[in-house]
C-alpha cells in the first residue's frame, strides 16, 4: 500500500485550514486518514504549523512520500534534519545524544529566525501604522491650509468690494462737493462786494465829515480875522471923533 503525507483541508470558506494527515494514496483527499501528524494554519503571518517531529520521522522512515507542500513544511520544522541525523546515528558516525543535541541547536536557530521574523513584522506594521498616521495628519494639514486660504480669500474680496464701496461713496461724495462749489463761490463773492462798498461808503462818510470840520475851522478862522480886523479899525475912529 503506497502510504502519503498530506494536507487535508478544513475552515471556512477564504479562511482555510489544513490537518497534516498519513493516508493511502487512493484514498479521498479529505477522505480517511491514518493518522493525523499536526495542524498548518496559513492564514497568519507567519504560518502557524503544529507537528509530531518523531511520528513524521517514523513514517517517513517506513517509505511514507510527502506531497510538495506537506514536504516544505517538513522541511520547515526540522522533520527531514532530524531524519538525516538519525542516518547518521545508525552508521555509527555519532551517538543519538551528539544528534539530539545538534537538533536542539538547529531548533534554537530557528526558533531565533521565527522570531526575528515577528519582530521584523511588527516593526513594519508599526511602521506602516506611523506612515499612516503622518499621512493621515498631513492630509488633514492640507484641509486646514486649504481652508485658511479660502477664509483669506473671501476675507480679502469683501475687503476689496468694501474698498470699492468707499471709494464709489467718496467718488459721489467729491462729485457733490464739485456741484455746490459755484454757488458757495458766488455767495462768498457777493459777499466780499458787499463788504467793499460798505468799506467805501464808510470811507466817504468820513471824508465828507472831515470836509465839514475843516469848513468850519476855516469860518471860525474866517471869522476870527474879520473880528481882529474890525476892532483897531473902531478904536482908532472913536480917538478920532474925541
């Protein structure tokens, strides 16, 4: 009977499972087994594989044949190491402690990749979960940008249409201005002919009354003489009549 190691295949749909199964070659793919040798969950990262090392061992010691998948993960956890080593014991070249040991070691080594291999992982996701975050905060400092900026704008249209409305008031405001000059003009000049002919009249006044006292200085000087001139005239006439 050709005995093989396989995967059988359970979970869900898009969520698979595999059990590592011994089963006949011409049995079912998810037929009967022999005997079941472990787990293989693919769906994590990395893979999770739960394994009978000595049973696979066994089997394939007695001409079990691996399928390509089943043989990979054999070979991942150390099945066909361990199978080499025990060659190795039954031809005398070391003792089964000296092969035990150096499986051990090789495991450690592993076990070391296995978690080198999370931690690379882990500071990825991490990594992408900080670019993500930068990306995020960026994208969310272009929205602030974009609406200081249309906050400005508006700001300065209503700046510039208030500018343009007091320049249009002070336009209208000067043309009023220019309107009511003339009539302020012509008020301010018949006012100043006012002013000039009651100037002179004044002027004129005072010269006619200036006239006036200096008619009448010159008939009191008039006078004066006449009455100097008539009196020695009339003393001398009585001595002449004595």
């Amino acid at each position: 009977m050709s005995v093989k190691i396989r995967l059988q295949r359970h979970g869900k749909k898009g969520k698979p499972f595999f059990h590592i199964v011994v089963a006949d070659a011409r049995a079912k793919r998810d037929g009967k087994f022999i005997e079941k040798l472990g787990t293989y969950n693919p769906v994590t990262n990395p893979a999770i594989i739960e394994l009978n090392v000595d049973s696979a061992v066994k089997w394939l010691n007695n001409g079990a044949q691996p399928t390509d998948t089943a043989r990979a993960i054999l070979s991942y956890k150390g099945v066909l190491y361990k199978k080499h080593l025990l060659g190795g014991v039954a031809k005398g070249a070391f003792d089964e402690a000296e092969a035990e040991k150096r499986f051990n070691t090789w495991l450690e080594g592993k076990e070391q990749q296995v978690l080198g291999k999370k931690d690379g992982l882990k500071k990825a996701k991490e990594d992408a979960k900080k670019a993500a975050f930068e990306a995020e905060a960026k994208v969310n400092q272009a929205r602030l940008d974009a609406a200081a900026k249309i906050e400005a704008d508006a700001k300065a249209e209503a700046d510039a249409k208030l500018a343009e409305e007091k320049a249009a008031a002070d336009a209208k405001a000067a043309e009023e201005v220019a309107a009511n000059a003339p009539a302020e003009e012509t008020a301010t000049e018949e006012k100043s002919v006012v002013d000039t002919v009651a100037e002179a009249v004044g002027n004129a006044a005072a010269a006619v009354e200036g006239v006036v006292d200096a008619v009448k200085e010159t008939v009191a000087d008039v006078t004066e003489k006449i009455a100097d001139a008539v009196a020695p005239k009339t003393e001398g006439d009585d001595e002449a009549k004595a």
